[in-house]
C-alpha cells in the first residue's frame, strides 16, 4: 500500500496540554500545524476528573472539559489533526521525517509534546490480563478505575504527590485505602501529605516494598505479598485492588540515539528555550520536565516551543539546512 506524503511547516507530536498550546500559538502565527496524536489524546488530563489549579476557572473543570477546549481553540485557527501511531522518526535532516502505518509526515520544525506514561512495578501479578491481574484490580489511574472499587480496602503503592493524589481520591469509594512506601517518610509536597495524613480513611505501611499482587481472575485481586525492607520479613496484605503509583517515564523511546536525554529519557533543552540538540526539533510539556510536571508549566513550555520554533522558522525557511554550530550562535 503506497503511503501518502503530508508536507507541513510545522508538526507538532502529541495533544495534551502542551501539544495544543503549541498548536495554538503556530496556528495564530499561521504555521498551520499539524498534531500527531498517539494512543492516549488529550494526554494525562483525560484521565483526570477535577481539575482546580489550572488558572481562569475559579471553580473548577473536569480534565477532559478542559482538553476539549484546548483542542477547540487550536482547531480554530487551523490546527489540523492525525489520530496516528508514529513508528520511526529520522531527525537526521529537514524536512524531518515520521512513519506512520499509512502516512509519511514531512516536517520542517517539530514539535516533541509527546507526554510521559505511569510507571509499573515490573512484578508478578501486575501484568494486564490473562498473564496477570493488570485492568482486573490493578489500575494506575484512580480516577478512571476507582468507581469499580466501591466499598473495597485498597492499596496505593509509592510515596509521592501522584500517590497522595490517588490515594485521596480513593477514598470517595473504598472503605479504606493503604499507602505502601518503601521508604519512612513521603516525597510527596507538605500540602498533598496534610491532606493524605487528615484523612482518616487512609493508613500507611512504612519501609515496605510490593513483592507480588495475588488473586485470580475469577476474583481479581485479594492480597498482595509485602516484604519489610529493613526486617526481610514477609506477609500476605488482603486487599481488594492495587494502584501503582511510583511516577511516569517520558514517551520518547522514539528519538533515542538522536536527542539528548537524561537517564530516564526526559528530552534535554537549552536553558531559557525549549531547542533541543538538533535544530529545528523542539521539546515541551513532560516530554522534557521531569520536574514540575503540571497542566499550566506543560502549556507554557508549549507556547514557547511555538515560539521557538516560528523564529528558527523566520531564520531557516523551507529548502534551508542550518547547522550545530549555526543555531547556536543564533540562540545567544
């Protein structure tokens, strides 16, 4: 089957809070972007119910609400959208180039807002259906799984604000909920521990880590094996469901070998600027933050990769190639 060619000037990988907010700006600059969406649209936000901190809605607005708005007001000034998995990217030269199963996309700025996605214990029992108990009472998403859990004790497994988040909201539905750390103290903020600690419906385990989830697939889950990590002591904890929440790794397995990463695989970027290692190739959102990772920084490093990527495109229009060194001394 012969693959269509789609030329833009800018493509813009991923449609969460940065995604879009990128695609805002460059459609405003009439760039005419085009978004990639991957498998998960609308990034972390669609999976996330009340969302109060995000600035100009005094009141509050569920998550997918607000994605929906977000990609309203990019589509109205000329975003274009790709419901596509991208399976091979080439950065080595403009236009880039990414794969898709039916479309060549030739891009000659990219945008990278492609996310991160919730970390897993990598033990037995954890792995989705028939292999283990994964979407069977092991969820990493409270708010999508926790209504199915009513009435049920449940465990959170990690220590910091995700943790504190889930287990939190949990509480709306189970009859108690256990946060199991591996350490003695959270990593979570002091607001987010307040609020866990004030609630009486959650407890804790210290100093334990999660050797396996039991169950069947007939009962989902009923317990889970703890090993105290200062005793080496074992036990069976009941429990009726399992939310892992250690953390995110950034979904940029793709361009490994060709950008600059840290060890976990958050995109590098230029201080003060959202360039990576290669000119014309942009990072935002928590493709590349590992530290603040929220809706409101996400959306503000997508409007700067706009930015960026609007004046890389004033200096380098379509046909030009620029150089290392080149961009550089531009960015000085």
């Amino acid at each position: 089957m012969t693959k269509e060619t789609i030329h833009k000037e800018v493509v813009i990988l991923g449609s969460g809070p940065a995604g879009l907010t990128a695609a805002i700006y460059a459609g405003r600059a009439n760039l005419k972007p085009l978004v990639v969406e991957g498998p998960e649209p609308g990034g972390q936000l669609m999976i996330t119910t009340d969302v109060d901190n995000y600035p100009g809605f005094a009141k509050g607005i569920l998550g997918p609400e607000l994605m929906e708005q977000f990609r309203e007001q990019a589509r109205r000034f000329g975003t274009e959208f790709l419901v596509s998995w991208v399976s091979k990217a080439d950065l080595s030269q403009r236009p880039f180039t990414l794969e898709t199963e039916d479309h060549t996309i030739k891009a000659e700025a990219l945008i990278i807002a492609s996310g991160a996605s919730a970390k897993w214990l990598g033990i037995p029992g954890e792995a989705p259906t028939p292999a283990g108990l994964g979407g069977n009472g092991v969820s990493a998403c409270a708010t999508c799984d926790g209504f199915f859990f009513k009435g049920k004790p449940l465990v959170v497994v990690g220590g910091g604000d995700t943790a504190m988040e889930e287990a939190t909201f949990l509480t709306k539905f189970a009859s108690g909920v256990t946060v199991i750390h591996r350490r003695d103290a959270l990593r979570a903020s002091k607001i987010m521990q307040d609020k866990a600690f004030g609630n009486s419906k959650i407890e804790f385990i210290w100093d334990t880590g999660v050797e396996e989830i039991l169950g069947t697939r007939e009962a989902g889950v009923t317990g889970v094996r703890l090993k105290n990590l200062k005793t080496d002591e074992e036990r069976v904890f009941p429990t009726g469901g399992v939310f892992i929440a250690i953390g995110h790794k950034p979904n940029t397995d793709l361009f490994r070998g060709q950008l600059d990463m840290d060890e976990v695989g958050y995109i590098k970027t230029r201080e003060r600027s959202t360039a990576t290692n290669i000119p014309g190739v942009f990072a935002c959102g928590d493709a590349q933050d590992s530290v603040y990772r929220q809706a409101v920084t996400a959306a503000g490093t997508g409007c700067m990769a706009a930015i960026d990527a609007e004046r890389f495109l004033d200096n380098h229009p379509a046909g030009t190639q620029s150089g290392h060194k080149e961009t550089e001394l531009a960015a000085q």
